[in-house]
C-alpha cells in the first residue's frame, strides 16, 4: 500500500467505554478526505491518537510506511502531521506573527547558547524564519494583522491562524476538526475555498473532521462515517448520503 | 553595524563601568553602597526567576533553595580549593561552581515539574526548597546550623554588575529569539505548544536549569558579600520576595522585573527609616508601619488590585513611550 496514512484496527478503550472500535481507513499522499458522525463518534478521539495525545488500546497507525504509535506528539508533529483544535488553541499572549514563528522552533538549526548570545548562526536562521512567517502570512492575507494578538482577531480570522499555524509547521498530513464549527455561510463558503487552494499550494493531504454536511459534500472526495466507535461507512460523497447505515445513525431507524 | 552589535556593546559597557565603580568603591557611603550590592543580586535572582515563573509559566517557589545551593558551593570551594587562587581565578571559579550545583538541583526539581503543573508544582518547589534548608542544616562540614562564617569578601560592584549585565543580556536575548517563543508557548498553550513540534518536556527542564544556575551564581556572590550564611538566611520567605519581585514588576518582563527587583530591594530599607519619618503618627500606627512584610503585602494587593499584569506587563506604558520616542517598533518590523 502506498498510502500515506493507514490506521489499522484502531482500538481505544476508556475504562469499560470502547470509544473507537477497530477502525481501519486509509488517506493517500494527495487524499482530502472527510471523518464524520454524529456527536460522541469518537471522531476526535481518532486525531488524538494519530497525533500522539491518547496511546491506542489496540491497533496500529501507519505514517509514510512507518508506525507513530508510542511516539510524542512533538515527535508526531515532527515526521510531518500537524493538527488544528475543535476549539481553537492559539497562544493568547504571542502575535499573529509569534504563533506562526513557533511552528518553525522544531526547524531552528541553532540552539539554547546560540538564541543566549544571538551569535553565529542565529542572524541568518532567524532571518529564514521571519521571510518564511511573513511568506506565509502574505498568503493567506495576514500580513495586516501579524502584530495584532492572535486571540483578539475575528474568529473566522483565528481559524485561519490556526490553520496557517499548522501549515507552518510543513506538513504532508493535515487533520482539520471542525474548522468549520461556528461559522457563518459565507465564512463556511470561504473556508472551503481556502481548505481546497491549501491542498494544491502546498501539496499536503487533508483530514477533516466537520458536522456541516455542505462543507463535508462539497469539498471531500472519499468519507468514512463513524457511529459508537465503529466505521458504518465509506466511500465517495454520493454514496454516502444514500447510505441507509448513515441515515439511520444521524436521523434513526426508520419506523414501518 | 553599529545596530547589529549595540546589544553586545552595552553589555561590554556595563562590564567595563562596574569594572571602574569597583575600583573607587571605598569612597562610597557604605550603608547606600551595600544597597546597591543587594538590588543588584537581587535582580539576578528575579530575572533568573522570570525565565522559569514569567516566560515558561511554570511557578517556583524555590529560588532561595537553588540560591543557598549556589552559596554554599561557592564558599565550600573558596575555603577548600580555589581559596588561593586569587579573586581573578578562584573566585569566578568558585561562582560558576556554585551556580552549576545549583543547576543540577533545578534538573531534579525540573522533573517533578513534566508532572505538575500550577498549586502542586509550587507546593513540590517550596518543599524543594525546605528539604535543601534542613540539608544544610545538618551538614557538619558546612556550619551547620551555626552557619557557615569567615568566607572571604570577594564580592564587589564589578562581580554583582558584570553578571547583572550577562543575566539581563542572555535571558532578554533568549526569549526575544524564535527558539525563545518556545517558552512562551509553553506557558500559553502546553497542549498547542506540543502539537506545534515544540519538545515541552525539554523547555521545561531547561528553563529550571537555566534559572537555577543563574540563582546559583546570585548565591555566591551574597556568601561573598555578607561573608557570613546561615541556612535561616535561606528560608522560603525569601523565595516569596523573589516571586514578588517577578509580580510586581510583571510576569515576562525583564526590565520591569528588574525594575522591581531595584524597587523592592530600596523599599526593605526605606521601610525601616519609616518610624523616623513619620514621628508624627500615633504609637501603635507606628509599631505596624515597622513590620516589613505587612506593608510589603499590602503593596502587594494594592498592585494586583489596580495593575494586575504588573508594572511593566503586557502592554507596558514604558516601551508604547519609547516607541513613540524612537519611532522604531510595529512600523518597522510590519515592513522588515
């Protein structure tokens, strides 16, 4: 298999609660795909193991032909997946600009006695760091506001920090949950543009985790559907939504 | 060139001045002198502490445990080995011991802190501090609780001012530089910070040690300035004035810690010329202005009450003034 991630028979129990029941699904390396449910799925929990934050009660996850299963999630974030939060966990004290720049410590070629003395190396990293920053910024139209405190910005705007925050870091895999979550339909409209320009740009794989169905539908190309932990589904947008198993878990069972 | 180098500049300047203050330091009043020598430790000691409550947000209780660390060792190896080495050799070797002790100490109290976080952490780090007291306490080789006397009187204005000047240097560098940021992020977003590729575990452990070392090097210079120490000396009210200094002078500040560190340290003395001052207040009034420490906690509310980011917090009145003055800041760096 050549995908980029797979996660095999992924099991996480919580005390007597199987909150992910032997879940196995697969992104390749240009995948936009889509992870949903309804609400206590298990969904996050999923990202949280993929990112290192929970260790798997079974199962494995597969990343570039390697497991990350055990691993930190600095040490996830540094073989290339980065992550943004349901609720958004930028650094309230830092800029726009400092958010960003935290992203590129895992990439600093100089150390502890270098950032003491600013000596050597540390002008021409850090000259790198501030052009990659503001590159970054530029695209996304942040320039404006990259001295502004990341948690005093429109909430939109921070979901894109976020978002660019996570893109800063390099990554070939990128877990979106609920990027949409409290937008309003011409933010969502907008969200879905950017989420599309961010796969192509920078030539990244995207998982995302969202409820609104028009944002899922419209953007991703494959979705699998979890309900109680267990996948109930897969398989391309339109098929989806004609799936009774889907149906039935969002709306009920159907009554004669 | 002249901007790329100022920074090393200034600190070469404050070295080289101390250097000549050093030499006609017999002339001073020795009581304000004294003073001088004491805010002057006592910034090392709250901007060491900055690095580890302020930036890294991790709050200690135990500064004065790494800094009688720092003394002792200090004093050890000014009696036992370097005593005759000189003040050029010996001595600065006698320091830099005493403060690497003191960082081994903050790798131990650092490790607790990958657990703890907030009440429990300060709990773990007052204790730290205890334990270290009653160590020394019972440490015959050192005095014990007698106290550890006769330790020659190294320290003068050069000492205290040149380490003032790599304290302030090397901590303002390293949170101004993206590797710093990691510090910060620590303290804002633990969560965020680790899924940003930011070794948590490592930032924490460093900025102990970092601030450790420092309070060691603090440590030595006061055994060497009162050429006396007590464990007593040592106690955890002591570590509460260091966090003091950290507050008042706002969380993340150098500058304003070491403002503070200044304004404290001149407060405790201008505190006990009070009754003279104010002759003119009842009796009783005057026996409570006596105690320090309650008027030093009242300030203390006062100041939480009316500017609870501290005096140079977050967007502090000091640096808005100087960009204005200067008209470098925001403008320049949006069009770096």
């Amino acid at each position: 298999m050549d995908d980029l991630l797979t996660v095999d028979k992924l099991t996480m129990r919580f005390g007597g609660l199987t909150a992910v029941d032997s879940l196995s699904f697969s992104v390749p390396a240009d995948g936009l795909h889509g992870l949903i449910g309804p609400n206590g799925a298990g969904k996050t929990t999923v990202f949280n193991m993929i990112t290192g934050v929970y260790a798997p009660t079974a199962g494995d996850i597969r990343f570039n032909g390697s497991s990350v299963v055990g691993k930190k999630p600095f040490q996830i974030c540094q073989t290339a997946i980065a992550r943004t939060f349901q609720n958004i966990r930028l650094c309230p004290t830092l800029t726009v600009f400092e958010n960003i720049q935290i992203a590129q410590v895992k990439n600093l070629d100089y150390g502890f006695f270098t950032a003491t003395t600013h000596a050597g190396r540390f002008r021409r990293d850090e000259e790198r760091v501030a052009a990659e920053t503001f590159e970054i910024l530029d695209l996304f139209n942040l320039r404006r506001v990259a001295h502004e405190k990341a948690t005093q910005l429109a909430y939109g705007d921070q979901r894109r920090v976020e978002i660019v925050r996570a893109l800063a870091t390099k990554p070939k895999l990128l877990l979106l949950d609920e990027p949409a979550a409290g937008m309003n339909p011409v933010e969502k409209q907008e969200l879905m543009e950017l989420i599309k320009e961010v796969k192509e740009r920078f030539n990244v794989a995207i998982l995302l985790i969202e409820h609104d169905m028009k944002v899922v539908m419209g953007i991703c190309e494959h979705i699998v559907v979890l309900d109680h932990g267990a996948k109930i589904a897969a398989g391309p947008p339109a098929a989806i939504q004609a799936d009774p198993a889907v149906i039935e878990a969002y709306l009920g069972e159907a009554t004669h | 060139m002249l901007r790329k180098y100022w920074k090393a500049a200034t600190l070469l300047g404050v070295v080289l001045v101390s250097l000549l203050i050093s030499q006609v330091e017999g002339s001073f009043n020795q009581y304000i002198f004294q003073i001088v020598i004491y805010a002057g430790i006592n910034i090392i000691l709250a901007v060491s502490l900055n690095l580890i409550n302020g930036h890294t947000g991790q709050f200690s209780l135990g500064h004065a445990g790494f800094m009688a660390i720092g003394a002792y060792t200090a004093a050890v190896l000014t009696r036992d080995v370097v005593g005759s080495w000189g003040m050029w050799i010996g001595f600065p070797v006698a320091l830099i011991g005493g403060g690497l002790m003191a960082a081994v100490a903050g790798v131990v109290v650092g490790i607790p802190s990958l657990r703890l976080r907030g009440d429990y952490l300060a709990i773990v780090t007052l204790g730290f501090g205890e334990i270290i007291r009653v160590i020394i306490q019972n440490l015959d080789f050192v005095g014990g609780a007698r106290g550890f006397a006769a330790i020659p009187k190294l320290t003068d204005f050069f000492w205290v001012f040149a380490i003032v000047g790599l304290v302030m240097w090397s901590l303002s560098n390293l949170v101004k530089s993206t590797y710093g940021k990691g510090f910060l992020a620590v303290r804002d977003d633990e969560i965020a910070a680790e899924a940003m590729g930011i070794n948590t575990t490592r930032y924490k452990v460093t900025a102990f040690v970092t601030g450790a070392f420092f309070a060691g090097l603090a440590g030595g210079l006061y055994a060497h300035y009162v050429t006396y120490i007590t464990p007593t000396q040592f106690s955890f009210i002591l570590s509460i004035e260091h966090v003091m200094m950290v507050i008042v002078g706002g969380m993340g500040s150098n500058v304003g810690v070491a403002f503070a560190a200044v304004l404290l340290t001149v407060l405790k003395e201008l505190l006990k010329l009070v009754p003279d001052l104010l002759w003119f207040l009842p009796e009783w009034l005057l026996r409570i202005l006596e105690n320090r420490m309650l008027l030093f906690s009242i300030l203390l509310v006062v100041i939480m009450i009316l500017r609870p980011q501290g005096l140079f917090g977050e967007g502090d009145w000091v640096r808005r003034w100087w960009r204005k003055l200067t008209g470098r800041g925001r403008k320049a760096e949006a069009t770096a």
